[in-house]
C-alpha cells in the first residue's frame, strides 16, 4: 500500500496543512511507500511553488476555480483501489474524502488522529464529543481519510520534484450556474496568539464577553469562546474554540466561566499553561487547569489588568 496527499493550495492554510501532513507521516507511515502528492489548484505556477515541501511525485490537478465536483472528476481517474488518501484537517479535506471514497467504492473516516497498518489499515479518532476514542478497522480500498483539526505539526523536509505532471479539471462541473465570491471572515489572530481568553456561558452577558475582550487586548492576547457564548452572539462564531472551531496552542489561556466540556478542552488541551476561573469548583476545567481560582471572573481580570499595565 502506497500513501498519497492531498494538498489543498487553493486555501490560505497551505502552511498549516503541509505542517501536518509532514508530522503525520512521520509518526504514521515512515516505514511505507511514499506516493504521488496531489496539489490542488489554479495552474502549474502554484504547484511549483511547493517544489522541495511535498514528496518527490507530485500532480498539480488545475482548474481556475475551487470546486469540488470538478476535483473529484480528476481525482476519481488517478486512484489506485489498494492506496491510502489522506486529506486536510478543513472542510473541503472533509468533504473530498467521503465523496472520493463513496465514488470509488472505498472506506472513508473523517478526523483521523493516528493510523495503525498490520493485517488491516486501523484508524482512530475521538468520538462521542471528544468523551471517547473509537478505532475503525478500514475493509474496502480506496482508503480515504481526513487529519483531525489541532494535529501536530513538523517542518517539511525538502523534496525536490523528480516527477511532476498536471491533470486538468473539466471545465465544467455539469450545475453551477453561477458562482460569488465572498471574502471570508477570519479569526484575526487567535490561532497564533501566545495569551488567549476563553469566556463560557459564565460570563453570562455579551458586555462581560467585551470585557474579556478589552482584558485580551490589555494582555496582548485574543479573546476565543465556548459554543455557548458563540450561539449567545457573545462574539462572532470565527472565535469559537473546540473541535468546531480554533484548536490552539498558546503559551497562556485564561478560561473564564468554562465548565470544560470534552469538545471545547480539545481546543485548548495543547496550551502551555491554563488558568481556569469559575465560581463552581466542582466544574471540569478545574480539574484540568495548572491554575485554579474559585472566584467571579470580574474582581480576578481586574486584577490581572492591572498588573500588566504596571
């Protein structure tokens, strides 16, 4: 079994996607064969900007706009049934792998955080809200899979291009009619801030959400939510922590009115040090922090604000 993957050099995340893939396979796959790399995107000049970061195969598959019919077209001819496919930790990773695999008579499994190869290819990831790990045993080739969001990352090594060919897209995908562009809202920089605040339901209003929001930028640091506070309209949905949203890796984050739960702790088990405040010491976060404080998270920010200014 050979591996191949697939970069998505359509999104502005290339960095990050190379990033994992790289770790990936060297916790995963180093004692298999390495295959083609698979480049989406606009033409051959974006491909040849990756020479020497992906393997030494690689296909740029061209088309002038994302969309994924027409990608899954292409892919759909080059796909050999006994390989393995793996895909970003995005959406569009998400999306191609199960209609890749669907298309091709294969297994898919989204999310994958480690992969095991003995008589059968066995995949793991967290399931029933981060609470459990299921192994999935994987039966039918082509073998389809997506990296979970938050993976570890390495550096590429270089890899210049011994063999680099383009597959071109169809032209058309058959039912787009029409297509708009619309720029897409960022999280600014919280996925690569040193301090991150985490405001949960316990804020309990949106002026102590801005609050926090004021403490970050006092602090140098970004302000993230729970989903709680995200479906209140606290703070926009793009500052969601958790596995729907930003997994993080800060130096500090500062937890203020967070129970903890298993979906939101995968986004901010990563940190260096955590602080937790909560006026309920028997909520989850407490047990996980480095740092408990059983208070209002009000009196606590204050003063933490005011030792920054001096």
């Amino acid at each position: 079994m050979r591996y191949h993957c697939i970069i998505n050099a359509h999104s502005e995340d290339i960095n990050r996607q190379l990033e994992e893939f790289c770790a990936f396979k060297r916790a995963f796959l180093s004692e298999s064969e390495e295959g083609e790399a698979f480049i989406l995107c606009r033409d051959m000049s974006d491909a040849e900007k990756l020479n020497g970061h992906v393997s030494k195969s690689a296909a740029a598959v061209t088309a002038g706009e994302y969309c994924p019919e027409t990608v899954l077209a292409a892919l759909h001819g080059e796909i050999l049934p006994e390989d393995l496919y793996i895909f970003g930790s995005g959406y569009s990773g998400t999306e191609l792998a199960v209609r890749l695999a669907e298309r091709a008579g294969g297994s898919s499994v989204t999310a994958v955080h480690s992969l095991e190869k003995k008589e059968r290819l066995t995949v793991r990831k967290m399931v029933y809200a981060n609470h459990m790990e299921g192994a999935f045993c994987m039966r039918r080739g082509p073998y389809c899979i997506s990296l979970a969001k938050g993976m570890d990352r390495q550096q590429p090594e270089k890899k210049e291009f011994c063999d680099f060919r383009e597959i071109q897209c169809p032209q058309k995908s058959g039912f787009v009619v029409s297509r708009e562009t619309c720029a897409e809202e960022t999280s600014g920089g919280l996925g690569d801030a040193n301090i991150v605040i985490a405001a949960g339901r316990g804020v309990r209003n949106k002026e102590n959400a801005e609050f926090l929001q004021k403490s970050a930028e006092a602090l140098g640091g970004e302000l993230g939510v729970s989903r709680p506070a995200a479906m209140n309209a606290w703070a926009p949905m793009n500052r969601l922590i958790g596995v729907s949203g930003a997994m993080l890796k800060p130096d500090i984050c500062i937890a203020a009115g967070v129970s903890g739960a298993a979906a939101f702790y995968a986004g901010i088990e990563k940190s260096k040090f955590i602080v937790a405040i909560n006026t309920d010491e028997q909520a989850p976060i407490m047990k996980k922090a480095d740092v408990a404080v059983a208070d209002d998270f009000v009196p606590v920010m204050k003063a933490l604000r005011k030792l920054a200014e001096k």
